[in-house]
C-alpha cells in the first residue's frame, strides 16, 4: 500500500535522472518532485514514531522519552548524566529549583515545575498497564533501614528545636543566689539588702561593683552563670558566644599543661580567655583495637567535641562548650609559645610537614609526634572553654567508687565482689548516702556509656558548693573509639544499684522515639562546628543502640524491683509531664 507506492515513485524517478535524453527543465521538476514526496515520508515517519514514543514513556515502565531526554543530558554534560546526589549543583544551575525537586520528574524530560504531559495520553493509549506491585510492608522496611543506615537519614525540619522545645527541656531551674558559684554573679544576681553581705575582691577580679555591670566579655559572662548543679543555663546566649570566639579569636599565647599522659596546651585568646588544645592523633574511622588497653588508647580530640555535645542534648550541661578548629603550628603554637620544653622538639619531617610532640608522661616522643596534616603546617584540634581560675574557683577532685584498676593483671574491688553488695556500701559512705551525688553518679555512668569512655578514674566538683555540687564533665578524649563494642561493665552502677533519676530516665525516652532520635539530634548539633563531621555513622547508630540498653536495663529493674524502688527523686519536677515510652 503506502509503502509500495513510495518504492514505485522512487524507481520511476531514478530512471529518470538514468536517461541521457531527458531534458535539464524535466530533470529539475522531478528532482523538485523527488525532495517533496521524500520530505512527506519522512514527516509521516516521524509523527508515527513520535507518537509510539510518547506512549511508551509510562512512568511506571521508566523507558522510552525518558532514556532519551537523559541520554541528551549526558551529552550536554560533557558525557555524564546530570541525575542523581552527585549533580544537584547542576541540577539547580539549569532548573533554577530546590535540588530536593523529584529526579524522576527531571530524568523524563519534564521539568520541574510543570504538570506531566503524559496523565492525558495515558487515559488515551491502549497500552495494557503493568500490574500492581506486590504490597511491601513499609514499617518494617523503615525499621531496617534505620537499624543499619550507614549514611545520614533525610528528615524534614530540625529534631534539635523540636527536641528543645519539649517541656522536659523547658523546667523551669530554680536557682537561688547561692547557687552561683562566683562572687561577682552572686552580687548580680542578689537583692539590694543581699549585696550588703557579699564581699566583692577576695576571691575575683572585680574590686567594683561598677566593673561587675559593665562586663561584656562572653567567656566571662559564661561564668557567671555557673551554678552548683550546670555550668550554663539552657538559653544562655553566652554558649554561641564563646563557640565563636573559640573558633575564630586570634591565639596569643601558647604553653604546655603540666601532667597529664597525653600532649595538652593551654591557649590565650585575644579576648583573654583560656582554651584547652588537644591536637588530631587519629582520623575518625580509625577505631581501638580490640587487643588494646583502655588506659593504653590515644586521646581524640573529635571525642572531646563529641562529648560537649551529648552533655547539651542530655541536658547534663557539665562539660564546658568545646569547638573544633584549624591551627597553624608554626604561626599559631610554635611563634606564640616561650615554653622551651615545647619549643626544642619542634621539627621537620621527611615529607616536609612541621611536627612536634611536647613533654609528658607517655606519649611525647618522636614515635607519637603531632604533625601538620595539610598543607605542611595546617593541624586539626579541639579547644575547650577553660574553667575559673583555681585561685577564684577551687575545685575538689574526688575518686569514683567504680574506678577501674588500670593494671594489665588486676582487676578492681568491685569487679571482683557482689554487684549489689558493693552498692549498698557505697550508699551508706558518705558523701553518697545524702544529698545529690549518688544520682550525679548515675548521669555519669549514663553519660560514659553512651560513649563507651572507660577512663573515668576521679571526678571534680567546685569546693565552694561542698558535697552538694554536680560533677564537672572533664577529659573524655578516650571516648568514642570503638562502634560494634558495647562495655557493658560501665553501666555497672545502674544495673547493680536498679537506680537511675527520674529525669534522666524521663530524656532517655525521649530519645529512643523516632522524632527524637538521639543520632539524629547528635548529627544536627554538630554539623554547625568547623571541622564537622565530628563522628562517622557507626558511632551515631551506636548511641541509639547502647541508649536502648540502657532502657531495658532499667525496665528490666522496673520490673523486679517497682518503680518507685528504682527512678530517684531529684529537683526537677516532672510528675506533669507525659512521656510517651518508645516504640519496640
């Protein structure tokens, strides 16, 4: 038919332009003719093709218009595909859109914000439809997905804000002018009868009152705020204030901390205040070995970051604010320091990187030197907000009950004896048998759990509150190190003791839901410091694990025991607050 005519048609002509007799004007009529009827042909083609492809491209089959428009795309990129996580930049360049905007949508050629063309044509094909999918249970896919993500969860809006905003969070904190710690705050905080009694230059800086009112120094306001249970209050501004200043302020000084069996230096910023230097040792993915001592393991300065965060979201609020940071060794360390331990071991390496290794019990030698891991002099650290001055703020330093041996062949006294006899002992010794420091305690084996910080031998507290203070959160560069070990022996207090504070148990639950979930609150909290990430995904998930054994443990009491027998009272008042138990 259509086609047989074509060949006729074709055939006549080329005998034509064959023929030596036939005139030029009848050659140029017919090859005229020639290009029309070729030109028809093509044309009729095209729109049959055309339509055949438009009704292929089913978004459910995923094939025909859509494998062209990507194949055009490839080309337009130089051969590479601009779908996918690794080209949103593109994908915003040429759409002009949010790169969250559906790939699918962009990979069959239709852009974004554009209704699909192909719903009409496919209420008009005849095309038979696929059939339907079998129905996949999408709870327990989500289950599986969030117990072994390797990779950050997509999640709308802030956890942290929604965490925060939560009335666990929001307890109002009764502090009375004897809670504060420093005199200066004291006064600030006192009536006019009260400033009467507060004798002002004995034990600060400030010999006037005027001094105290005009202070605009964030790191000096911070501690003003430091009470006998928090070292800041949960809205301070100071808190961003000091992160700030740790990350940017200009290093004036520099000197070794004495003691100790890892390098640490202490640093004087341009505003005056004191930070604490650990330096890079390992990168984040490497973990201790399994045949490693806890006491034997390097100290990691993404630990202590890590740490000061966990301490906010479980609002401890004991560990100082601590931020990470680029330093410079030469400029930064070498040229700000006069401490000539320091300085004589500074050297070049091999590979030209500016080195160094400081003086101290173990790990200060050429074997464990501290070198610049970009750009020759470039170090990645941690630097901790300093605490008062001792002269002004004297702290105790207390040994914890549980400390460990630390001896490759001894074990400690309560590793050896009865769980539950051991923790009757220590809650008839004072100063555990009154008064807030047992449950101190108990926060604080939560908090190392978590961590899986085993090097927890003393604690400090401010001696100006006596024995009722809160532990001060210090020294949890040993944290961290491992992600598929959980040390069960750190939660000895709890398990043996079936005791946790109710309001610490009240969070824990918070935590273990999905719009709370504690990796995911950690991941936003620190995604804001400057040498962020601060931990690897396998760390992350393994605080949603180890929170989850915390819980059942304490279930676990709760059901032997009786509530009442195990959840300690404490200042806060949460008897008004409902908290939903997690999902199983």
């Amino acid at each position: 038919m259509l086609k047989d005519s074509f060949r006729i048609i074709i055939r006549v002509l080329c005998s034509f332009f064959r023929s030596e007799t036939m005139k030029l004007k009848a050659r140029l009529v017919a090859g005229g003719l020639f290009l029309t009827l070729v030109t028809c042909g093509v044309l009729v083609l095209n729109g049959n093709l055309r339509v055949a492809v438009e009704f292929t491209a089913d978004p459910a089959s995923g094939q025909g218009a859509g494998r062209a428009a990507q194949a055009a795309e490839a080309s337009r990129y130089g051969g590479k595909a601009a779908f996918g996580p690794g080209n949103k930049k593109l994908l915003n360049e040429e759409y002009g859109v949010n790169s969250n905007v559906s790939l699918s949508a962009m990979s069959s050629g239709q852009h974004p914000n554009l209704k699909s063309p192909e719903k009409g044509l496919q209420k008009k094909s005849n095309v038979v439809e696929k059939p339907p999918s079998p129905t996949v249970d999408h709870k327990q896919l989500n289950n599986n997905v969030q117990k072994n993500r390797t990779s950050p969860p997509r999640y709308a809006g802030s956890k942290l804000k929604i965490l925060l905003r939560h009335p666990l969070y929001r307890i109002p904190e009764r502090v009375s002018t004897s809670d504060y710690l420093l005199k200066p705050a004291r006064w600030l905080h006192a009536t006019p009868d009260e400033r009467k009694y507060i004798k002002l230059g004995e034990n600060s800086e400030e010999e006037k009152s005027e001094d105290i009112l005009n202070e605009k120094k964030p790191w000096r306001l911070l501690q003003f705020g430091i009470t006998r249970s928090s070292l800041y209050g949960r809205n301070d501004p100071n808190v961003e204030r000091v992160l700030d200043a740790l990350r940017t302020q200009e290093v004036t000084y520099v000197e070794m901390k004495p003691g100790g069996t890892q390098l640490k230096l202490f640093m004087e910023l341009a505003d005056t205040s004191i930070g604490m230097f650990k330096p890079w040792r390992w990168p984040r993915d490497r973990e201790t070995p399994p045949d490693h001592f806890y006491f034997t393991d390097y100290e990691r300065h993404n630990a202590e970051i890590a740490a000061y965060h966990l301490d906010r979201v479980l609002d401890f609020r004991r560990c100082p604010p601590v931020s990470g940071r680029w330093f410079n060794v030469t400029s930064e360390i070498r040229h700000k320091s006069e401490d000539d331990k320091l300085l004589r071991t500074f050297f070049v390496s091999p590979v030209g990187n500016v080195c160094f290794f400081g003086d101290c019990s173990y790990y200060c030698n050429t074997e464990h030197m501290i070198c610049a891991t970009r750009d020759h002099h470039m170090l990645e650290g941690s630097l901790a907000a300093y605490l008062p001055r001792w002269q002004e703020a004297p702290r105790k330093t207390w040994k914890h009950p549980w400390k460990r041996s630390y001896s490759r062949v001894k074990k400690a006294e309560w590793e050896v004896v009865d769980g539950e006899a051991f923790c009757r002992e220590v809650r008839n010794t004072p100063p555990y048998d009154t008064g807030r420091k047992f449950g101190d305690l108990l926060d604080l084996a939560v908090y190392d759990f978590l961590m899986g910080n085993m090097d927890r031998h003393h604690y400090e507290t401010f001696k100006a509150f006596g024995n009722n203070s809160a532990p001060l959160h210090l020294d949890q560069g040993r944290a961290f190190g491992r992600t598929t070990h959980d040390e069960l022996s750190i939660l000895v207090p709890i398990s043996s003791c079936c005791s946790i504070r109710k309001s610490t148990w009240a969070r824990l639950q918070l935590l273990a839901r999905e719009e709370y979930r504690l990796s995911d609150v950690m991941r936003e909290s620190m995604q804001s410091d400057p040498i962020a990430p601060i931990l690897t995904e396998p760390h992350l998930l393994a605080l949603d694990r180890r929170l989850r054994i915390i819980l059942n443990t304490v279930d676990e009491c709760i059901t032997k025991k009786g509530a009442e027998n195990v959840l300690l009272e404490d200042q806060e008042h949460i008897e008004n607050i409902l908290i939903p138990k997690p999902a199983q």
